[in-house]
C-alpha cells in the first residue's frame, strides 16, 4: 500500500505536491469544461469523472511539468465521452468551435491568473489605510455610501478615494504586466 492509499502523505512528499496540484486546479479546470459543456450542472459531472481518471492516472503525471495541461488533456477526453451520450441534443457545435473556446478560455485564465498576481502584489504596495478601505468596499461587498457611514467620512471623499486608489492600482498592474510580458 502506498502513501497515497494511506493518506499518510504529507505536503513535502510526491503525494502531497500532487494533492496541492490537484486542489488548485479544481476552480480552472472546472471552468475549461463549463467554456465546452455551457450547463453547469453537466459541467460539474464532467468535473467529476475528469477527477477520477486524473485520480487512477496520478502515477502518470510527471512532477515539474504543466498539472494543468496534463488534467485538461483528460478533461477534454471526457468531454468527448459526454458529448457522445449528448448527440440526441439538436443543438451540437463543431469540434473546431469548441476547441477554439477551449484554447481561449485556457488563455484567458493564464492571463486572469496574471492579472490577479499583480493585482495581489499592487495591493502590498498601497499604504496600510488605502488598503483597508479597499478591503471594506470589496471584500464586504459594501457600496462606497455605507463604508462612509462606517468611517465617519462624506460619502465624496470616499469615492474620491477609491478613484485615486484604483487608478494607483491599475497603473501599477500595468507596469508589472509589461515587465512580465518582456520576459516572456
């Protein structure tokens, strides 16, 4: 039996970097084959049987290469198993279509997943009050008004700063994002 079968595994094995890999991947994978299945609900079980094949295949992922391609690999075969029991649908898309909505949903995620790194490293940057009033507008959900009342400011000046802190952020996003790009 092996660690695997055991669960004994902890982060620092080969069992536990592939646990961290497939744990990460479950959000981006999902939305790769909702872009070509379009009913979430299909989707999810197409998740569901892409995650058992990478599952019994896991001896087979090499470590150090893309976790991703390689689970999306599996789910694009799956997806044919579940368009195959679909056929009596009248609506069908060709293969090229969904392979050309496949490629670009694989892009843009790279390119969101970018953009959210930047993002994440352009928060750091803002001073620690700039910060927090981005955090009580966005993570809360909390329109600029009530975040106003909460801090005791003119609703104004609020709007007027988170103006001023978005445009801080968006120009620094741009400059990581260019750099990132000359590096390719």
């Amino acid at each position: 039996m092996t660690e695997r079968d055991t669960g004994t595994d902890d982060d620092q094995s080969p069992g536990g970097e592939f646990v961290q890999l497939f744990t990460r991947s479950q959000r981006r994978l999902y939305v790769y084959i909702l872009a070509q299945v379009h009913n979430p609900v299909d989707a999810e079980e197409v998740l569901q049987e892409t995650n058992l094949v990478v599952w019994r295949k896991a001896e087979q992922f090499e470590p150090g290469t893309n976790f991703f391609a390689w689970c999306s690999r599996i789910a694009s075969y799956e997806i044919l198993k579940y368009r195959e029991r679909r056929r009596k649908d009248k609506l069908q898309f060709s293969e090229q279509f969904l392979e050309a909505v496949s490629r670009e949903v694989v892009e843009s995620e790279d390119r969101l997943e970018e953009q959210r790194k930047a993002l994440h490293v352009c928060l750091g940057k803002l001073r620690s009050r700039d910060r927090e009033l981005i955090r009580q507008r966005y993570a809360s959900g909390k329109n600029g008004k009530v975040v106003a009342e909460m801090l005791g400011r003119p609703a104004n000046s609020i709007y007027q700063s988170l103006g001023r802190i978005r445009r801080t952020l968006l120009e620094c996003m741009k400059r990581r994002l260019a750099v990132q790009a000359g590096q390719r």
